[in-house]
C-alpha cells in the first residue's frame, strides 16, 4: 500500500517534477528513485491537455512506486483564462482516483486574492465541502498560500492558522527571505510555528536568501524537503538538487551533544 504524506516518521525527500508531456516526467522518476526520492510532487498544470486523461495519470502515476503522490493544478500555465476552477478541480479528482495521494487546494479557491487566502465566508465554506469531498475520496488535502513576500511572525501565524481551521491535513505558505535578516527571521519563525500548530506545515520562502530556508527548513519542523532532480527549463532553481539534499539529511549530524 501507497504511503501517506503523513506517516513519515522524518521529512520526506519530495522530488517535485514540470513538464509539459509525459515521457520527461517519467523518465525523470526513474533517475529520482535512484537518487533516493520518498515522494513525487507533480505541478500539472503545466502537462499539456492532451495528456490529462485517466490512462496517461495512471501510466504517469504506476511509475512511483509505492511511494506518495502529491498535485497541484494551480490556474497558471495551461490552465490560465482555459479552465474553471470546477474543471480544474474534476482533474484532481481525476487524479487522486488514477493515485495521487495529496491535493493542492490554494487558499483563495473560490475566490482569487493576492496573496492567496481570502477571508470570504461563503468561499472558506465551500473549500470545506472540497476538502471533505477529497477526504472522502481516500485523499489527503494540503493548503497553499503564496505569499511572496516577508511577513512578520503574527500575520503568518495567523494565515497557518486560518488553513488549519478549514480542516486540511498540511498547511504551506511560501513567503519571502530577501534579506539575511528575513531569512534568519523566517528560520526562528519555523519554532514558533511548530508550537502553534496542530497539523503539519510547509514553510517556504522565495527571495534572494531563500536556499538556506528551503535546505534547514526541515531540521527545526518543516515537513517535507520540496526537491529537484536535476535542473532543467521548467524547474526551479530555489530548491534544492534531490541527490545533494539526501547526502546531507543521511549523513549532516545534528544531533545535540547532550552528554
């Protein structure tokens, strides 16, 4: 059986993949299982339409092995001014039944807001409804907030919060390091976050400083490494190389000198 994004008992080497046709994806899965990948990340809304079919995810999908799936079918890329968000959210059904394991659901979903969380009542009440449909559907459901830029240790204690009370299982919001003194702000945050948390959370953030936060990040709560197998067109160069990442977390000792 498929593992859960929740049962790792240490973060999980997630290795995220773009591409626009099947044969990059898969042929980068089989490199990125002997690199030493625990899960995939799929961003599909940059696969082609054409390849959005129950038989492809399955093909795609039958490729990870026994290790978890997680989507995002975000409004960009292929998806920008083409589908509804209804639409949209039929392919991440779609998804979870061919295999997937954990959903991406943006924090503004039924209702686009910068910054990516809105505060509306009738749409937090229907993100609700989706992420028990996607529960009951066998799927794990995470919320996404990109924020891109830096946020004081409140304002993102009080987004986490507002995607934890929405009944997902991760919380993910993406901020900003673009200085050494946001970055080092952001790494202390992580601490603060862990205590105030009930669910398991991604923080990440862009900016100049960012590596540093998306390498440590998961030494001091974050939970999942979002990595890439190698660098290409469509990947992104803030996140870390799969194999280099793996070399550190089996062999970077950390332990406290507690005798």
């Amino acid at each position: 059986m498929k593992k859960s994004f929740l049962d790792f008992k240490r973060p999980p080497l997630v290795n995220m993949i773009i591409a626009e046709s099947p044969m990059p994806i898969i042929t980068t899965m089989r490199n990125a299982i002997y690199d030493g990948a625990d899960a995939f990340g799929f961003q599909m809304e940059r696969l082609k339409p054409e390849f959005r079919t129950e038989s492809e995810f399955r093909r795609i999908f039958s490729y990870a092995e026994d290790k978890p799936i997680y989507v995002t079918n975000y409004r960009g890329a292929y998806n920008k001014d083409v589908l509804s968000e209804d639409e949209r959210h039929e392919q991440l059904r779609l998804m979870l039944r061919c295999g997937a394991t954990l959903i991406d659901l943006p924090g503004d979903t039924f209702d686009p807001t910068p910054g990516e969380m809105t505060d509306d009542p009738a749409a937090i009440e229907k993100q609700k409804k989706l992420i028990d449909e996607f529960h009951s559907l066998g799927g794990e459901v995470l919320m996404s907030s990109h924020v891109l830029k830096y946020l004081p240790d409140d304002a993102v204690i009080e987004l986490a919060k507002k995607q934890e009370e929405r009944g997902v299982d991760i919380a993910k919001f993406v901020t900003a390091s673009d200085t050494e003194e946001e970055l080092y702000a952001n790494m202390q945050l992580i601490r603060k976050l862990k205590k105030e948390l009930k669910i398991p959370f991604l923080f990440l953030s862009g900016g100049a400083y960012c590596k540093m936060h998306r390498a440590f990040g998961p030494y001091y709560g974050v939970c999942m490494w979002l990595c890439v197998q190698r660098y290409d067109a469509f990947s992104s160069k803030d996140q870390p190389l799969l194999s280099a990442m793996k070399i550190a977390r089996d062999h970077l000792d950390l332990t406290p000198n507690l005798i």
